[in-house]
C-alpha cells in the first residue's frame, strides 16, 4: 500500500496541469514515488468540510498524468479519529470527467458527518493483475471558508456591460461572450432565478482549466438560456497581467474566499447555492445538475459511469 500525504495549496492543482493557460509556461510534474510504473492519486481539491464534498482525483504515472477515459477508482473513506479507524464509513467511486481538459480528471462525491482526520483508500485498476491501492490522508473541516451548499451566495458587485463596454477590460477571454457580462451576482439573486457563477481567468489560469470550463459554460448557457443566468467572473483585475504578477484578485474572489480558481456555483431562486465545484468540469458532469437547477429541484450530483 501506498501512503501519499495530501497537500493543502494550489500546487496540488499544478501536479496536475501539463500547460498553463495562455502565456504562462510549462508547469512540470514530478515523478511519483515508488517502483517504475506506479499510480500515484493527487487530491485536487484545496479544501473539504463537513457535509456533502466533490473528491476530484488525478492519478500519475512515471512522471504524466494519466488520461484513461474506461479508469473507475474505487473510494472507501475512514475517520481516522478515534477508536473505529478500520471501519468503513463510507464508498463511492470516481468516473472519468476529463472531456476536453488537458488531463484525466477523476470525480466522486462523499458526505463527511463529522470534522477531522479522515483518510480516504483509493483502488486503482490495473490491466492485469490485483487492483493498485492507495491512500490519502484528508483533513475535512467543520465550516468551510469557502460558500458552500445549503449557504446564501454572497450578493458580489462584479463588473458589467455597464461599468465598461469594452468587455477586454472585464475579461481575458479572447472572445467573450457579452451574456456573461450582463448582470452582477447581487442583481442575479435580486432576480429570483436560478444562475451559474463561473470564477475564472481564461487569460491567466493556474491550473490549465480556466478555457476549457468557460467554453462548457458556453456551451450550457446556449442550452439554458432563458431558464438560467450565467456569470464569468475575472479573477484579476485590468490589467490582467500585471494583477497576475502581484496576485491582486478582484473584489468578488475576495468576497467569496476564493484563493485557487477556477471555481463554479449553481445557485438556485432562492439566492442559496445548490452546489460547487472546484477546478475542471465537463458537459458530462454539469448537464444533469443543470437539468436539476433550472427545474428548481436540489442539485444531487449524478455519478455517471
């Protein structure tokens, strides 16, 4: 068995990222640890609570993650504090979810029902051969500080058509799609209709991901158009490339707690969020919650095969 601490900062996203997005360099990954040929899971989430959470998972090998579409990880999860440490609390699986992203994303959902120490045991399929098994230490927090399911979204001011025409000074989206600069979050709660809050930066990503969600939520908003509104928030301020440089994020990545990115939230009429989810998503994944939200039904995340 493999112990394999897990890590509490951006960097676990960019163990994961092959390239960044738009001008920034290469980011390389390291070897994993262990005989050549190894499977190494990498946790890419920055943070996990009590209460339901989303597990994304990336797995390497010598060095490259994995992209293998028919991989299923088994999850069995444990509260390591206390005297029933090898007792099962809980199994779930993660599928394949890296549709158009530069690497295999692989997502489960669990609910923790207490804060702690947790662990979560990760069965990796080998072709031939005993499943590869793993494990990752998880450090699951009583209130999140980040909003989180069941929490009112926070009315944010994001900027609008209407703080600036030119939307090259509100995005870095080469080309940006104006629906998404339509309304702040504070007027979309105002509105009582469901919405989609994107956090990201498609000029400037850390994680690779930023494009390749932007155009699943473009691709979605084309789709729900009319039973959902949709929102791009820029994680830096104009201009982009100098707030990078300084890591200046704008007021609403701020308000929201928001330190890695890309983030999305579903929030349903009542100004609540339905769910959340952190780094890369797919149409495979999104579509059926977004059935759900426009419905006005609770968004329980489907696992999919």
């Amino acid at each position: 068995m493999i112990i394999v601490r897990t890590l509490r900062s951006c960097a676990l996203l960019l163990l994961l990222s092959l390239v960044a997005c738009g001008q920034l360099a290469p980011v390389p990954t390291p070897k994993p640890t262990g005989a050549s040929g190894t499977m190494v899971p990498v946790l890419a989430v920055s943070e996990l609570n009590v209460g339901a959470n989303r597990i994304a998972l990336g797995v390497i090998q010598n060095g490259t993650p994995l992209n293998k579409p028919d991989l299923r990880l088994g999850l069995r999860f444990f509260y390591l504090d206390g005297n029933e440490d090898t007792k099962v609390q809980g199994e779930s699986a993660a599928v394949y979810r890296g549709q158009g992203l530069p690497f295999g994303l692989y997502v489960g959902y669990t609910t923790f029902d207490k804060p702690g120490n947790w662990s979560v045991e990760i069965s990796i399929p080998k072709e031939s051969g005993t499943p590869q098994v793993a494990t990752l230490r998880l450090d699951v927090q009583a209130v999140s500080h980040i909003p989180t399911m069941g929490k009112p979204a926070i009315p944010s001011k994001n900027l609008t058509v209407r703080d600036n025409a030119d939307l090259t000074k509100i995005t870095s989206d080469t080309k940006p799609d104006p629906d998404f600069y339509q309304m702040t979050i504070a007027e979309a709660i105002a509105a009582k209709k469901p919405f989609v809050i994107g956090f990201l930066t498609p000029g400037y990503c850390q994680t690779a991901v930023c494009a390749p969600n932007l155009a699943v939520l473009k691709k979605l908003k084309d789709t729900y158009k009319g039973k959902l509104n949709f929102i791009h928030v820029e994680v830096y301020p104009y201009p982009y490339g100098e707030a990078f440089q300084q890591q200046k994020r704008v007021p609403p990545m701020v308000e929201w707690g928001l330190i890695t990115e890309p983030w999305t939230f579903l929030v349903g009429a009542d100004g609540v969020i339905q769910y959340r989810y952190e780094g890369g998503i797919t149409l495979d994944e999104m579509e059926p919650a977004l059935v759900q939200l426009a419905a006005g039904q609770p968004v329980t995340p489907l696992l999919g095969t």
